[in-house]
C-alpha cells in the first residue's frame, strides 16, 4: 500500500473523501479524476478495514500525516472490501475535516465480470481470483439501498461517468471546487492499466471499448451462464437499464 500527496503546510481545513469500489470497476481513473476536480493540495491512500480496526501502522501514518498538513482534499480508497466491514468506517476519520463524503462504485456486472476474468487470466493473483459476482451483488444491494452499511453516500454508476459528460459536471458540482477533464483519457499506472489494453490507449482512454467488453468473453467458460442470474439481472436492470448487454444475458438458453 502507497500513498500520493503534494506537499504543503498545515492547519487547513479538509474535505475527507471515503471512496469504496470493487476492482476492475474503474477506480482509478475516477478517483484520479475527483481529486482532479480540486485545485488545492491533495493527498491519496488505499486502507483497509482491517488497517482501521487494527489500528495499523499504515492507518497511523495515514491519520498523522493527513492531520498535520495542509491538504483541501484527502481521498482514502478501500477496495473489495465486504460491504458489512464498511460499516466500520467511522467519519470523519481526520480531526481537521470540515467535510465528509463518501462514495461508491459500481460498473455494470456484464463488463466488470468481463474485466475481472480477464485480469486473473492475464495477471494471475489470488486477489483477482476472488473477484466473485457474489461480491458484485453486495455492492448492487448497498447501491440500491437494500443494505446501508456505508451509510450516507453518493453512489456512481461507472458507465455514465465514462460515457457522459452532464452525469461527470453534475458529480463535480456535488463533490468539488471545479469541473475538469483533463485526466480523463490518462491510463493509470496503478493497477497495470486496463485488464484488456493495458497502456495501449494512454492519452486516449475514451476510445477503449469499456461498455462492450462482455463481447470478447462469451466464448469463456462458464462466463455467460454465471451471469444469467436472475438477481444480477434485476439489479443490473434496476441500476444501469436495459441495454444491449442486458437484453443479450436477459435470453433464455
């Protein structure tokens, strides 16, 4: 685990942002673009759980350096974490905030799964194995509001924000100081890039074939089968609509 700042000087007030998202849903380039939407100093970490309920020493030294500098924005970052572990999250984190949001993530299930296959395949670690759609469908719930661990939050739908630029103002306008997109076709370096493209497309990240990945992976065992799950279906339906992908996994074998 690593953090990323901008150094400044301390005793300023701070906007703390709680950001919780799976994997392969396109957590980097939208917490990359958030703190984009800030033109103060700013400072990011990944943490877990776990790290809060231990008192780590990664969360010490997330705690004191947050509160001792001089930072508009800190974004924390848990990923794949149990939806009932987020309920641990106690805000704010900081002494110094002023400000709290929290955000969710959620990518459709027909591309993410696409993506998460992809990735174990090609990168093979266990913490891309155990992208399970059961994992998904925590998410879908807590998205939906049928559980509420984390709380009170914004919930972003990945797909509109990469395809749409009034949902991507409307979420600045909610989160920061100013609407920019000038990270928007950047490929983190983080994370290895896209699952399929990897740094392929840097400097033109738009032109990825995001929304349509479940195409290349029909021919995948067990892929489409797996996703012909009536409570995916329902909740994918409810969040994201009824698009081609849904019709396509929709249809009775």
């Amino acid at each position: 685990m690593h953090s990323k700042y901008i150094y400044s000087q301390p005793n300023k007030q701070l906007h703390e942002i709680i950001f919780a998202g799976i994997e392969r849903s396109g957590n980097h380039p939208i917490f990359n673009w958030i703190m984009d939407q800030f033109s103060g100093p700013k400072y990011h970490s990944w943490c877990h759980t776990e790290d809060i309920m231990g008192n780590s020493q990664l969360f010490r030294n997330i705690k004191k350096t947050v509160e001792t500098d001089n930072f508009e924005v800190a974004l924390i970052n848990f990923e794949n974490e149990i939806t009932s572990d987020l309920a641990i999250i106690n805000t704010p984190m900081f002494k110094n905030s002023s400000k709290v949001t929290k955000i969710l993530l959620l990518r459709d299930p027909f591309n993410w799964f696409a993506s998460a296959q992809n990735s174990y395949e090609t990168i093979c670690t266990e913490r891309h194995k155990n992208l399970s759609l059961s994992l998904w469908k925590m998410y879908a719930r807590e998205f939906l509001g049928i559980t509420n661990f984390f709380g009170t939050k914004i919930c972003v739908k990945y797909n509109e924000w990469f395809k749409n630029i009034e949902y991507r103002k409307t979420l600045s306008k909610t989160i920061g100081n100013r609407f920019s997109d000038k990270l928007l076709d950047r490929i983190c370096g983080d994370g290895g890039g896209s699952s399929f493209d990897r740094h392929d497309y840097q400097g033109r990240a738009r032109e990825m074939k995001v929304l349509s990945r479940w195409k290349q992976c029909l021919d995948k065992r067990d892929y489409v089968s797996k996703l012909r799950d009536n409570e995916i279906l329902e909740m994918s339906y409810r969040i994201f609509g009824a698009d081609e992908a849904y019709h396509f996994f929709s249809q009775t074998t």
